[in-house]
C-alpha cells in the first residue's frame, strides 16, 4: 500500500469524517487546517448550520471554521474522493441499557460503499473491545467487496474530548492509536500526529484501544458512584458529605471525586458496553453493575429527598411547586443526551409536584422532542422547592437573594453539587 500520509499531506486525496457531533466536528476542524477534508453527517439541518460556520453543539466558535480546507455534505457519494476516514458517530445504549449500535454499523455501510484499495478506516466511536473487528470490518467487506487487511486497513484510536472543556482539547490529550498491523500503525500514527501536539500512545491491538477507553470511564463510573453510595449513608448520619471529602481530601494519595447525577454519553454509558461483552463470555461483572445501579438512581433519590425536605417545611407535595435549574447532562455543556435530570423531574412529577425547569444552554424543542418535557425561559411565581441541579456559570455569580425573590415562605433550596454549601442561611438548605 502506499503512504496515504504523503498523499493526504500534498492534497492529493482527502480525509473524510464520518459524524459531525461534539467529536467529529472538533477532528473534522483540526485537520482542514492541515490537509483537505470532507465532513459527512446523515443530518442536513446540522450540516447546513456547520456550512454557515455555526456549531449545531454550541461548543465551537465561529473563528475555528476559518483557513479550514473542508467540505460539509450529507451526501454519502461525495465520501468516494477520499481514502483516509475517520468513524465518530455515537454509541448509544437502548432503554435496557443494551448497546446500540444501529449508527456505528450504519456508519460502517456508509464507508464500505466508499471504500477503495488502499483506503485506511479509523474508528473512534467507545466500543466494547472486539466490535471493530468482529461487526464493522465484516460490514466494510460485504459492502465494498474488498479484502481486510489485503485491499483496505482499520485501526482505532478513542476520542477523549470533554465536552466544555477548553483546557483538555483534541491537541493537547495523549492520543491512542491501534491499527491491525505494523504498516497501518505507523500510516495512523503520522496522520494523528499532524494535529495531536500532546503525544500519541501505541496500542498493541485494536482490542486494547477498545478496551482501554472504556475502561477510563468504568473508573470514573465507579469513584462517583462511591462517592454517591458515602453521600446516602453520611445523610442518615446527618453529617455532610463535602465536609467529610474536604477533611479526607487533605491526604496526599485521596482521590477527589464527589457525588452527583452521572448522565451524558460517556460514563452513563460506556460500562453497559463492557458489562454487556462480559455477560456474552460467561461472566457477570459484579462490581461495575453495582456502581451502575447506583448511579442510575440517583435522580430517583434526589427527587425524594426533596418531597421528604417539602413535607417537613409544612407543604403538601400534591399542591407544590418545584423549580429545577439546569437540565443539560453536566455544566457548561448545551447536550441534554442521557441526563439524569430528567429522572429528578419525573419522579417529582410522580408526586403530583408541579415541576418547572430553566436552562440558559438547552433548547426547548430538543428537550421537548427528547423527554416530552417542557423547558421555561424563566422562573414563575413562587416555590416550595429550588433544585440546582447543573452548575452552569451562568448561575455561579447568584447570591441568595436571587433564589428567595422565587422561594415560598418556607422554601427548601437543594444544591446538588454543594456549591452553595455555607452561602445559604434562610432556605432550608439539603445537599448531596
């Protein structure tokens, strides 16, 4: 095969990037400013946004589309012209928490219909370890007609972008990358290399690229819940969770993780991949479905303390009025995909509690469209509940004042987050 990464370096051919969400758009950018690329997603809106130099995700300026050398299409028959592509659609998990993998193999199909002798696919969607090679490559065969490994080449290389996070960007994490030989390897390697500033890290297998980034978040996954399970038990002791992680946290070696609602697509999702590959091999994963279930019912938990807290001010929760703020999956963020949230004002709703929800990120017909949950533009009246429930920054310069001129007399204030902890001395004030 010849060195795709001198023909993609002189423009001879392009690289394509399949999914324009909030981790192809930033790869899809940070090439077109080095060789020519091709940006492909099925959602024509999303494109004819990203055509007018807008980010459907709110997380990209402007300014990051220009001197970029890229072509936005909805076309899967523009993807012909080029021979290096990138996979980095969403790996979802349905209502069972089964993975989904109906875009992730639609994706496959897509480029398998493109796929030419000599091409290179890197996928980059989280996976169990094994899925690229056991349900894609055998999709880019059947689709193509072509040979694994003889006419085209595959590799994997996780994202690692955090949403909102401006620090941590494309450029400046250490990259792995795999790929299903030697060759392949070192032709991923140089093209990564022309936008990863940070460094790249071989792996020696597809299979531990895939393995490797789901477990980054299956860690995650289980501090929080930890810190969650201490939070339950720290409440029936009546003593506060943040003060109790400040006193421990003065050691040099305590992890510094704390409680909260664990949504979004990252770690509310990708240990179900795990737990669901090790169940097919014959073993149940014990401690991962527990932090799971934790996690899982958090919002559940949150939501009744909160009646617990309204009862105990004198309401009655079938006359109450509850202001949640804040729906996206975490802070700063617009992506309202999986968040737990929702779960908070369901089981609110499940009281007979009128429920009332802002958000200065998210957008009302997505949230409508996505939960069949209505988003306010501001708050109304007054209530016998206040919930932050999503630290955006926008909410960071409140004062007190700001929450009693929307609290009943005997409002209880609950701080998901603790970030208010010490600031609130006339509601009665919960948190995690």
């Amino acid at each position: 095969m010849s060195e795709i990464y001198e023909d993609l370096l002189a423009k001879k051919t392009n690289l394509a990037v399949i999914g324009l969400g909030y981790v192809g758009l930033p790869i899809a950018l940070a090439f077109a400013k080095k060789i020519k690329v091709i940006g492909f997603d099925i959602n024509a809106e999303r494109i004819a946004l990203m055509q007018a130099h807008q980010d459907p995700s709110q997380e990209l300026s402007a300014e990051e589309f220009k001197n970029c050398d890229i072509t936005f299409t909805h076309n899967p028959k523009d993807l012909a012209a080029a021979r290096f592509f990138i996979v980095a659609v969403p790996t979802p998990i349905d209502e069972h928490t089964q993975p989904n993998l109906t875009p992730l193999l639609s994706a496959s199909a897509t480029v398998g219909k493109a796929l030419k002798r000599g091409d290179y696919v890197v996928f980059e969607s989280t996976v169990y370890p094994g899925c690229t090679e056991e349900d894609c490559i055998p999709i880019l065969e059947r689709e193509s007609g072509l040979k694994y490994k003889v006419d085209f080449k595959v590799g994997y290389s996780p994202e690692r972008i955090n949403p909102g996070d401006k620090e941590h960007t494309l450029a400046n994490i250490v990259k792995v990358v795999s790929g299903c030989d030697t060759e392949s390897l070192e032709q991923i390697a140089k093209v990564y290399e022309l936008v990863v500033k940070a460094g790249l890290h071989r792996a020696s297998s597809i299979k531990v690229a895939e393995a490797a980034k789901i477990i980054e978040n299956t860690q995650r996954d289980l501090n929080i819940a930890l810190m969650n399970e201490l939070s339950i038990i720290f409440d029936k002791m009546q003593i506060n969770t943040y003060e109790v992680l400040e006193a421990a946290g003065t050691k040099w070696n305590f992890l510094k993780f704390v409680p909260g609602l664990v949504g979004g697509h990252c770690i509310g999702v990708d240990p179900y991949y795990l737990t669901y590959k090790a169940k097919e091999l014959g073993y149940t994963p014990s401690v991962i479905l527990s932090g799971r279930a934790i996690n899982d019912s958090m919002g559940a938990y949150i939501a009744k303390k909160t009646v617990q807290k309204i009862i105990k001010q004198g309401a009655n929760p079938a006359e109450a009025r509850a202001l949640v703020m804040g729906v996206t999956f975490k802070e700063n963020v617009s992506d309202i995909r999986n968040s737990k949230v929702v779960d908070v004002i369901r089981e609110l709703q499940s009281y007979s509690i009128q429920v009332d929800a802002i958000d200065p990120l998210a957008k009302a017909d997505e949230f409508q469209h996505e939960y069949h949950l209505s988003l306010n533009n501001e708050p109304t009246g007054k209530y016998d509940a206040i919930i932050l429930a999503v630290n955006h920054k926008e909410y960071s310069h409140w004062q007190e004042n700001d929450f009693l001129k929307w609290a009943k007399e005997r409002c209880v204030f609950v701080d998901v987050k603790g970030v208010f902890r010490k600031k609130i001395q006339k509601l009665a004030y919960w948190s995690l």
